[in-house]
C-alpha cells in the first residue's frame, strides 16, 4: 500500500488542524512582536483572566499559545488550572 497521498495532502495544507496551528503561530509570533521574552508570561496570564471570567475556551487558546512560546509554562498553567477544577469539584 502507497501512503504518498497522505504525504501529499499534509503539505498540501489540507491536514483539517493547520489553520487553528496557523493562527495559534501567527498570535504567538504577534505577541513576541509586541512583548518580547515576555510573551509567554503575558500569554499565560491572559489565559488566567479568561479562566477566571469564566471563559474556558479562550483560556484553552492562551493556553496553546502560550505552549508555542514556553511549553514547561504551558504546562505548569494546565497542572494550576486542573488542580483549581478538581478542588471546587
């Protein structure tokens, strides 16, 4: 079996993810533009104001930018957010 289509079509730009990665990459870099190494922090805390109000899927998008810029600060943010879930559970 020829798996080329496959291959194909990824860099075709069809795989269905590539335009959310697209503007994930593209919010990542607008915000290292305008902040520097700060970014990731500033990705981070606007995913903790958006979780705070509420707003579980912006704060998922602050979240996955802020994984583009610093994943290991992504990742504590998740821990922060599942631990804050399951203690008002």
């Amino acid at each position: 079996m020829n798996d080329n289509d496959a291959v194909t079509k990824r860099r075709a730009g069809t795989n269905p993810g590539s335009a959310q990665d697209d503007a994930l990459l593209e919010a990542a870099l607008r915000l290292f533009g305008a902040h520097g190494l700060s970014a990731a922090q500033r990705a981070s805390e606007a995913a903790q104001i958006a979780a705070e109000g509420g707003d579980n899927a912006a704060a998922e998008w602050w979240i996955a930018v802020c994984a583009m810029l610093d994943g290991p600060l992504a990742k504590a943010l998740q821990r922060r957010f599942a631990a804050r879930a399951s203690s008002q559970a």
